[in-house]
C-alpha cells in the first residue's frame, strides 16, 4: 500500500513510497525517534519529516541510511540537526561521489536539482546501538552484498529488522554495485537476526523464507558464473532477467578479482 504509512509493531512503522516503491521506516521511542532512510529529494525529505512528526510524539533526533544510493538518502537535509548514522563507507561514497550521482539523476528527475548532499556524521563499522528511551535500535553491517557499507536496522524489542536493498520485493536485486559473490553469506547472517518482521529496501514486508530464497537465487547465478562454459549459458539458467545477470556478472568478475568499488 504505497503511500500509507503501516504500523508492523508498537511505535515502528514503514512506508512503501511511490516512484521507486522505496521503503522509508520511523521507530518511536519514549525520548526520540529514528528514521530509516530519507526519500529521493529534500522535497520528499521535507514531506516525510511532517509525516513522521503527525505520527511520533517526540522529535525526530537520528536517522539511518542503509546506503548510499538516491533513493535512500537524498532526503538527509530535511532532518537535520538530526544525527545521521551510516556505514564509514556509506559517508566516503557519498562525498566522493554523491554530486555524480546527482547529476545523473537530475537528467531525469530535474527537481532533485535542489538536493544538498548530506552524508552520515555518526559512523559504523560494525555494530552500533541507538538509545531511544525504553527502546534500543541496533544498526549492524552484515558485510558486502548490495554495496560494501549496508546496515541493518534491528528494533529488538519489537522484532522488526528493516534490512535496506540487501532484500527487494517484487524486483529482480540491483547489482550495480554489489558484491556478488559474498550477498548469500550476508544474507545468511541475516538469517542468523531476523525471526520476525523484516521490511526489504523496496516492496512488500517479507517473511524468513524469502530472505532464503534471495540468498538461494544469489548462490545459484554465482555458481553458474563460476561453472558455466559461456555467457548463453549463465542467462539461460539464471534466476534473474538477462540485463541483470549481465550486470551481476560483470561486478563478479571485478570484486574477485579485487578490482571492486
């Protein structure tokens, strides 16, 4: 139900926006709020901060990216002086390379023209935990998958875990920048956190047994790459459409070969 916010568990919300179907998240403690991701632009960061604020009871003090891409943290400005917390990485590629990205965009989408690039100040590396009052948030990296810096947001008292573009419902995942070749085992320490709710980078709330049959579908197509005799082949057998094994195939070649960024 894109548009709307949903209510998965007391004081924890997603939304599905529409244009990119993006998940955006918003957890409610007894002193602050946390937002997950920000939206595409500072108007739709600026539009969803008034959301969250109709619907939390407290300010808005943290926001996560779960990385780096438009769609997740263009929004960044509206919140401040909100903390942002992201992976150490999460922070680099947006200041090395967050004006090309928006450059890129802006040929599409000329209103994100406004957009001041933002990057996180609080970093992670590894495990960080956010104190809310009454409610603590864990952000983990569960190494590279979709990127090199994904986090992942755990709300443990409510047993919701929003999991960024390590998951996508309803679309084929985005290998743009991914690692190939280690997704499965991110997504199998996933597996090893997430008991209930999990809400993916886009699309639907899923349950454990997508999470399986992601990592499933993401071990096939890299076993294919290392066996397969040729390119016809790979696509022909593969689980994702051809345009994307094609793109999954080339960041396998770089990133086991070292060449990855």
């Amino acid at each position: 139900m894109a548009d709307t916010w949903i209510s998965v568990a007391e004081g924890v919300y997603y939304r599905t926006c529409s244009g990119f179907s993006t998940n955006v998240g918003l957890v409610v403690g007894a002193e602050a709020a946390l937002v997950v991701d920000t939206r595409s632009s500072a108007r739709e960061g600026r539009e969803m901060l008034a959301e969250v604020q109709a619907l939390a009871p407290v300010p808005v003090r943290h926001v996560v990216n779960t990385h780096f891409h438009f769609d997740h943290c263009f929004g960044n400005e509206a919140f401040l002086p909100a903390a942002i917390w992201g992976h150490r990485l999460c922070a680099s590629r947006m200041l090395q390379e967050g004006e090309a990205e928006k450059a890129m965009v802006v040929k599409a989408l000329p209103d994100r023209a406004e957009v001041t690039i933002t990057p996180p100040t609080r970093l992670v590396d590894t495990r960080a935990e956010i104190d809310l009052g009454g409610r603590t948030v864990v952000l983990w990296h569960p190494g590279v998958g979709h990127t090199d810096h994904d986090l992942v947001v755990d709300i443990p008292d409510a047993d919701v875990t929003f999991t960024g573009d390590l998951l996508e419902e309803g679309m084929a995942p985005a290998f743009g920048d991914s690692w190939p070749a280690q997704w499965p085992s991110a997504l199998d320490r996933l597996l090893r956190s997430a008991l209930g709710t999990i809400i993916p980078g886009h699309g639907k709330q899923v349950s454990r047994s997508f999470v399986e049959a992601a990592r499933d579908d993401l071990s096939t197509v890299v076993d294919l790459f290392r066996t397969a005799d040729d390119r016809a082949e790979i696509i022909a057998r593969s689980p994702f459409p051809r345009d994307h094994t094609l793109v999954a195939l080339h960041r396998f070649l770089a990133t086991t070969e070292g060449k990855g960024s």
